[in-house]
C-alpha cells in the first residue's frame, strides 16, 4: 500500500499526500483482440439479454461491432453493425437545440450537477481567443431538453476530456479531467457543486504526461472512487491511481497493454463482483480488456443469477476474507444501475434456488420472511455500476462459524432509459454471496 499525507492544497495547486494510506493497486489479466480499426468509442452492457456483459465498439470507417461476452472476461461471437442498416425510423430525434458553452467542444458528460433532478451536461472545451481556455463547463437542463446558464470551472489550460463522479463523498458530483498543453497533457479534479463557478481544482500527485481519457470506479474495494488514465502513445498506456475518498489520489501504477490506448468502460465482465476496464487501443486497433484477479478470500461462495439489468447479472462479493475482528470488511456489487440507491438484504436464511416471495418479478435468496435475524442496508453504486457498502465484523470469537447470506436489490430508471429488467417493477437482484465468518 502507498502511505501519504494529505495536505489540501489551494485552487491549481498540486496536493502533496503524506501518511495517508491509498488501497493496493488491483492485478488484471491483459487480454486483446486484433484487428479492430480506428476505434472511436467503447461501451458495455447485456446487449443480448443473457446475463453476460458484452462491448460494443464504434468505428468510424465501419458502423458498429459487438462482441457477445462469454461471462468468463472473454468474447464469442461478433457482428458488424453498419450505420446503412439501421432503419430510418429507429432511435430518431427531432431538431438540434444548440447551447453553446465557450470554445471547442472536445467532450461531454451528462449528471444532475445542482441536484434539482434535471440531467445537466458538463462539457470539455479549449476555448477561443475570447473565451478562457481549460474549462469545463456546467450547461444546467431545465427537464425540457434545453439548458441554460455556463458555469466555469477548470485549470487554466486547454481541456480534452471530462467524466463526472463523486470522488470525495460529498454528495455532488465531481469532474475527472485532462487538461494541459500538448504533450503535456494531466489530469486534474474539480471538486463539486459544479454549477457554481470558482470550484477547487486538485492535481493528483498521479499526473501522468500524453493522458488521452480518464474514468472514475472503485477497483479497489474501499469504497473510494479511483482513478484509470490512458495514454495514446506507448506500451505502459493505462494507468491506475488509487483514491482516498476525499478528492486526493496516490500514485500511478502503470500496465502494459501493447500499445496507446484511448476510450475507457468499465464493466464486471467475468461476473465475478470485480469491475474490469475495456480499453480501446490506439494506433493499433485493438480491443483490450483488463480483467481484475482479486486475491482468493476463504469463507465466501457465490452462488446464483439473480434478476440481470442492463449491464448484466450483478455480482455481490466482498473485499476480504470474513474474520472476526474485521472492521474494513465490506460488500462490493457490481453492474448494479449506475448513480443509484440500492437495498443491501442479509439473514441467516436463503433460497437455495431462488424465489420470488412478493411477486414482483425478481429472484431473491435472501429469506428475509423465515430468518431469526435480518438486515438491510443502502447500497450506493457509482457512475461505473459498482456499489460498495462498509459491513464491518465484530471482535467477539462467538460470530465464527456463522454463516450469513446477502443479496443487493436496486430500482432501473426509466427515465434514463436504462431498464432492461424482465421485472414488471423494473427490478434487479444481484448473486447471492454467503458469508462464513472464519476465526
């Protein structure tokens, strides 16, 4: 583990991170398909409805490829999608409303930025000779599909990429940006609410040169949002920066993936309660997955598929191996709704197969009607679908042996457009995981 201090530095300085303890930097199996032509964009989700998390990939010579998940971090078959077979009248829009936000628009990413319950869009820019260069700006939506107002926020330089999570826990969202000077390109995070200007601006002690995107999620396990920074030229092109959970992260662990990398997404594909990262790989034209192994834990068995979502079946695991006297130990889920509550269920009684108890279309093996002992708790996913909650275990020798079972249960939006669920309710339920508390 990384031990720094955090000193919280003023806007656009760099922080300086002393005796503060960063979470170990997770391993991934490195895997790579061949042969994929000036990726433009990469996704993951259940596009096939089997459980199973697929990528699709976007070219711009091509159309569209998709690539069915395996479930086992690997792909099967593939198709080609071109832009010439999608009917006319499918997935339409009306007229473009136009809202300009300053120069340049190089990226943009959508989240309620002043908490009103509207869809607000955070854009990238690198300005023009009469508008500031290296700001992001907040375009507020009123509901109705048009926004209004621009506030700026950003490090001084010209902007490229912006991706919104909540890295220091306060309930606002947060913008992971990279800025800079080509080539001298970092990474840098602008501390929420976003909709008023004058925000603080950190530079992680991670900044990296070259930096093409950056994502936000939880690879580690504690809880705390992270950091994965590609770069569009070299072998060592994906880099990971653990967080501290208040806005601060450690340094760089960098993995090898042959060659530049671009557009990140992060997605459980092996169902294994672990969040993997799909990278596309620039020049080469290649699809990299980097599958995280999380260290083996005794006392913890996976068992089921519960109701799948969008993004697939959602995977509960944990953190460590239960023992007692554990008060870091927690749950982790993955492909859970994105940005969302969920319900977290425990008891010393299951389903072994699975039921639906209240006929609302989703399997629970959590028996929460017959068990002595019952328990639920929030669970909160972040922008990458993965949800961590803090479950610690007592040091009292008496809970060794006992064995307790846990399910999460979240709520798809219809409003986002993200239920896939055959729940009539729009329900999803995730793995069982059951929990043997070791000594």
């Amino acid at each position: 583990m990384q031990s720094f201090q955090r000193l919280v530095p003023s806007a656009g300085a760099i922080g300086l991170l002393v005796n503060v303890t960063f979470a170990q930097a997770p391993t991934f199996a490195i895997h790579s398909i061949p042969n994929q032509t000036n990726l433009d964009a990469v996704a993951a989700g259940d596009f096939d409805g089997d459980g199973r998390p697929d990528v699709v990939t976007l070219m711009s010579s091509s159309g569209a490829n998709v690539h069915f998940g395996d479930g086992a971090g690997g792909f099967g078959a593939s198709i080609t999608i071109s832009i010439a077979d999608a009917p006319a009248s499918a997935g339409g829009f009306g007229p473009p409303m136009h809202n300009k936000a300053g120069g340049t628009c190089n990226c943009a990413a959508f989240g309620d930025l002043n908490a009103d319950g509207n869809v607000d869009c955070e854009t990238a820019e690198t300005g023009t000779a009469t508008i500031p260069i290296g700001y992001i700006y907040s375009l507020l939506g009123n509901g109705a599909g048009t926004f209004t107002g621009a506030a700026a926020n950003g490090s001084g330089s010209a902007a490229y990429f912006v991706t919104l999570g909540d890295v220091n826990h306060d309930g606002a969202p947060d913008a992971a940006m990279i800025s800079g000077t080509v080539p001298f390109i970092v990474t840098s995070i602008v501390l929420g609410p976003l909709a008023q200007p004058a925000a603080t601006v950190l530079h992680p002690a991670s900044a990296d040169l070259s930096c093409y995107a950056i994502a936000t999620g939880d690879l580690t396990g504690d809880g705390n949002p992270d950091l994965i920074i590609t770069k569009n030229s070299g072998s060592l092109a994906v880099s990971f920066a653990a967080g501290d959970g208040a806005g601060h992260f450690g340094n760089s662990t960098v993995y090898n993936t042959g060659s530049g990398a671009g557009l990140i997404a992060i997605c459980d594909l092996n169902r294994d309660g672990a969040p993997d990262c799909i990278i596309s790989n620039l020049p080469a034209g290649a699809l990299t997955t980097l599958v995280e192994l999380p260290p083996a834990a005794a006392g913890l068995i996976t068992t089921g598929t519960g109701t799948p979502g969008c993004r697939g079946v959602l995977a509960l695991s944990a953190n460590a191996t239960p023992k007692v006297n554990s008060p870091n130990f927690g749950l982790i889920c993955t492909n859970a709704p994105e940005n969302s509550l969920g319900l977290g269920l425990a008891s010393v009684a299951q389903y072994a197969s699975g039921q639906d108890p209240f006929g609302v279309g989703i399997l629970l093996y959590v028996d929460i009607l017959n068990s002595p002992m019952f328990t639920a708790f929030d669970f909160f996913s972040d922008s990458s679908g993965t949800a961590f909650v803090a479950t610690p275990l007592p040091n009292d020798a008496a809970v060794a042996g006992i064995v307790i079972y846990a399910q999460g249960v979240w709520l798809e939006s219809t409003a986002s457009g993200h239920a896939c669920s055959a729940s009539p309710l729009h329900l999803v339920s995730s793995t069982e995981l059951s929990i043997t508390i070791q000594p």
